[in-house]
C-alpha cells in the first residue's frame, strides 16, 4: 500500500481523498494556486505545496509543477480527482516514468477512451451497443452529406476531442448541414485544437443512464448499478439519482453485462464510469467511457455502503476488486450546489461566503471545502457543494432532500439551492418523466 499520495485537485474532491487516506493511514500532500491558499485541502493535508497562479494552466494543469511537488515530497502516488488531468494520458505516463503511481487509468487505457472515434470502434468490436454513426472521423463535408443520408435525419455531429457539449451540433435536415458541419468545426478547433468531427443518429427523448464499473490487473471486472444522470444543463449534469426511476431489471441486467464488456475490452484497471444514452424504447447506446472518479460517485457509495475512493486506491495499489454486480435495495439523490444566481441565467456567483449553515440528520451526506468566511475565487468551476440523500424509496429521498435543501443556508452569494428546491417540487420530476431536455421547458 502506498505511504504517501499527492492529491492533484482541489475543492471537495481534494478533500473527499484526503478523508479517505487519512482513514487507510496514508499520509497526504495538498497541492495549491495562490487562489486556494486558505481552503480546507490545504489545512486538513499532511504537507501542502503551492504549485503556482491562480490560472489553472499554471497550477492544477501543470504537469512539471505537480511532479515536482510529488518528488520533494516523496510522495509515492497522485490522486488526480476528476477533472483537470485525471483523464490526461501524457500525466499518467510521466508519472509512470517517474516511478509514481498514477491513482487512475493507463495511458493507453486514456489513449482508448479518450478520443472517442477509437472509443466507439473499441465498443463495437467489444459487442457494446453503439449509436448509429459514422466510422471514424468525417472526411470532409461531402462526406458528411453522404453519411447522414446513410444515417437518416436528425443526425448529431460531435468534436472527436469533446466535452461539454461543446462542437456537437443537431442536423434536422440536409439544407442545414453545411452551416452546423462549418460551426462545429469551428467551435471544436478552439476549445480542442482538434477540428475532426464525427456523425452519429440522433437520439430522441433520450435519457443520460451512466454504469459505474470497477476493474483490476487481473482481468476482473465488475459493475456496481447505474446513475440517472439525465437533469442537465447545457450538457453540465445538475442531479442525479440511483437507481434510475426509468430502470427496469431486465435493462439493467443488459446495461451491466455491456459496461463489463466495455472494461474488459480495455483490461481496464481501477473505477470507471461508462456512459449511455438510453432511448424511450430502452434502447440503450454507448456514449463514452470515464476513466476516472465521478463527481456522482457519492450516491453509488451510498446505496452499496463503500467508499469507491479507498476501491480506487487499492485496486491502484494492486488488490483484487472486492465488489460485485450489484442491485441497489435503496434510493439516493445528489444535488450540486453552484455558486451561481438561478433566477440570472445561472450566472457564476463568486465572493465571500458570509454565513454557512449545512443540513443534517440520518441520510444527509455533505461533500463540500467551503466554509464561513472562505471566499470564492472566479477562477474554477462554480460548483462548491454536494449535498446527497439516502431512503427506502424514491419518493422519501425526494421529501429528504425538500428539508435538507431547506435547512441549507449559504450567504453572501447566490447559489442554486432555490432552483433544487422547486425542481423537487416539479410534478413531472417527481414522477420520474424527464429527459435530457428537460431543462428546456424547465420554468425557473
């Protein structure tokens, strides 16, 4: 077992890691920006080292400056959390070349399912169902034109280096192509620099259903149940729940078996998310494979009762998985609490915390790094607690979560607890019909 791990994030998830190492005796290291000088990572760590600016690509993102706070700490592996470099194949091979365990996947895991044109060639030779698309990359626009018509309208186009629903365009018609075929191009080249597109069939009504695998070196790997992550904005998740209200026994029987293929596929080693878009018939489609924690990994924990964290540092350290597929006998809802203004457009939020009171009780989970009088910086994504439910059922994790989301007090900025607390009263949420478009007509 390691002696030492480098926690290569911040916020709650830095944090979240530090708890888990502190309660399997291994010692920690914080790395910090300027910005991050008095959050909580940074007290509660063992050792702390500031590793540059508030910019990310000269802190969190900067792969020389955190190797170098793992040697001068001795600190024998790197927790990359989620986001920033967790799923960065060039990290994880620096970190093998420095003797330093990377606490995630291989670089030719990432490699695999990082680009997700090789992704899905992967699946189908695997036998996992994929969204009708494309094979590879699209040559050019003639060939996009080809391609839908082989498809069949509405077709989606989508960056091949994406995320965040940014270079993804929807194509109702062929007159509207060559304008979305232009943008998306476009957009991609400047969020990625990477213009390569990709043609998929659009998928109607879809719901967002994740699975959570784990794997280790040893060729096991198993599934522990799915997430409904389908409340979203902008492609940005804002809830989710396990298990999903729209699974059904048999659809999670075939939803497992696929994401254990998926793993298998790439001899995957540790904990990992894989992603499906599942239609109103229940047709279930491959969508991309995380290789990494997820923010939603806390609701998984809780319907199983075990931490994925320590699972994620075992299997790193070389151990056995010790789960197993799993039903979920229990109901758990997330909430992603952003330091944004609702009724604003959920216009980022940043400033100093004035007063902070956090729900509690049986069943009440809060991951979170802030506190009374931490402030805030503009510098990161906006989402700055976690507040998690656990019932018997859906409907008493709903009335859980309408009193803690009102016993929740955070002043001096805004936050989306307001728009959380309506969404819990939406009749058509709370009946469990929605989609990924349910924002859409959402009325805040």
């Amino acid at each position: 077992m390691f002696k030492k791990i480098l926690i290569a994030n911040r916020g709650e998830i830095a944090l979240r890691v530090i708890r888990t190492c502190k309660e399997m005796g291994i010692k920690t290291v914080a790395v910090y920006s300027t910005a991050d000088k008095d959050s909580l990572p940074v007290r509660f760590a063992d050792e702390a080292v500031c590793i540059g600016p508030a910019v990310s690509a000269k802190s969190y993102l900067s792969i020389p400056n955190i190797i170098a706070a793992a040697e001068i700490t001795n600190a024998d592996a790197i927790h990359p959390g989620y986001g920033f470099l967790s799923e960065n194949e060039k990290f994880s091979s620096i970190c093998q070349e420095h003797g330093i365990k990377f606490i995630g996947a291989l670089p030719e895991q990432i490699a695999a399912m990082g680009d997700k044109a090789t992704a899905k060639a992967t699946m189908i030779k695997a036998g996992v169902p994929c969204i009708p698309g494309s094979k590879g990359l699209l040559k050019d626009l003639e060939d996009a034109k080809k391609q839908a018509k082989k498809i069949v309208y509405p077709v989606m186009m989508k960056a091949t280096a994406g995320g965040g629903g940014k270079g993804m365009r929807v194509v109702w018609k062929e007159e509207d192509l060559e304008d979305a075929w232009n943008s998306a191009r476009q957009e991609s080249a400047a969020a990625f620099g990477n213009d390569g597109l990709y043609m998929e069939k659009f998928i109607e009504e879809p719901r967002h259903i994740e699975i959570q695998i784990a794997g280790d070196r040893y060729g096991n790997a198993c599934h522990l149940s799915e997430r409904d992550c389908s409340i979203q904005r902008r492609h940005q998740k804002l809830v989710e729940e396990t298990p999903s209200p729209f699974m059904t026994k048999k659809l999670r029987e075939e939803m497992g078996e696929a994401a254990i293929k998926a793993a298998k596929a790439v001899k995957y080693e540790g904990v990992g998310t894989v992603e499906f878009l599942v239609d109103k018939h229940r047709n279930f489609y491959f969508m991309e494979m995380n290789t990494r924690i997820q923010v939603e990994h806390t609701i998984t924990e809780e319907v199983i009762d075990y931490d994925l964290i320590k699972e994620q540092i075992k299997l790193a350290a070389g151990e056995k998985i010790s789960g197993k597929n799993y039903t979920p006998h229990l109901h758990a809802i997330q909430c992603r609490i952003n330091a944004e203004d609702p009724y604003n457009d959920f216009r980022p939020s940043p400033g100093k915390i004035t007063s902070y009171h956090s729900p509690g009780g049986h069943g009440v989970r809060i991951d979170t790094h802030v506190y009374a009088g931490y402030t805030i910086p503009p510098n990161y994504d906006s989402m700055i607690s976690k507040l998690i439910v656990v019932a018997q059922t859906r409907e008493e994790a709903i009335l859980k979560m309408k009193r803690a989301l009102g016993e929740y007090i955070i002043e001096g900025i805004k936050t989306t607890i307001p728009f959380h607390q309506k969404l819990m009263e939406d009749e058509q949420f709370n009946k469990g019909n929605f989609t990924t478009k349910f924002m859409e007509t959402f009325e805040f």
